[in-house]
C-alpha cells in the first residue's frame, strides 16, 4: 500500500499533475514492483507566496512524500529516488535539485484498509522487494 502526496507551486505543479503522477507511478511499480493498478496520489497546491524553499531552488520546486508499508530495501528505495530524478528531468524539465523525496514506511498493522488492520489482508503484491 503507499499514498503519495505532492507538494508545489499551484501555477506549475498543477497543469502537469497527469504527467507528474504517471511519472511517480511508473518509478513505484519498477522500483517497488508496485501494481499498475495500486494509484492512491494526492496533489497539495500551495500558492506562490506561501511557499518558501532554498536557495538555489525555482518554481518547479516539488516536493514528494510516499507513505508506504514498511519492507523494502535500501537499495529498491536508492532505485526509486534514481528513477525519480532522471524522469523529472528527462520528461518533466525538473532538475534534481528542485526535487525532494520522503520515503515514509510504517509497520502494516498501522494501516486500516478495507475494513480491516492491513497485517491481516491479503495482497496480491511483495513488499519485501
């Protein structure tokens, strides 16, 4: 399971949010091995002058955190934050360095999903890749 939220400027992020959210889910499912059909992501559009980031940074700042259960390696999570960083730039025009990324992993029985403590499904993906 993983929720993905996506934080940025109103005026860049949100006319490319299609584009950005194929990108994220693409990069989970060969990173992560995630199922096509496993897409919970949420976009929070903060207003220009409400948005304060580093030197260095521009309006393309983005920021990406990612909920999941905890399991995966360090070396499937380095994958993802590479796969992440390339298709920004590649595909999106994003540099790395206006790119940030928070893998946050909890234990299953942390999450309620589907009626239920999530330790107790059934889940038709690994994730322990």
């Amino acid at each position: 399971m993983g929720q993905i939220k996506m934080f940025g400027i109103r005026e860049h992020l949100h006319p490319i949010r299609e584009q950005v959210s194929a990108v994220i889910h693409e990069c989970l499912m060969e990173a992560f091995q995630y199922p096509k059909e496993k897409k919970a992501h949420r976009f929070i559009y903060i207003e220009e002058d409400s948005f304060f980031y580093f030197d260095g940074r521009t309006q393309k700042h983005t920021i990406i955190e990612i909920s999941v259960f905890e399991g995966r390696s360090i070396e499937a999570k380095k994958k993802l934050h590479r796969l992440l960083f390339d298709k920004f730039e590649n595909e999106l025009g994003i540099s790395p360095m206006d790119l940030e990324i928070t893998i946050f992993e909890t234990p299953m029985h942390n999450w309620g999903i589907r009626g239920k403590s999530a330790d107790d499904l059934v889940l038709n993906y690994k994730v322990n890749v």
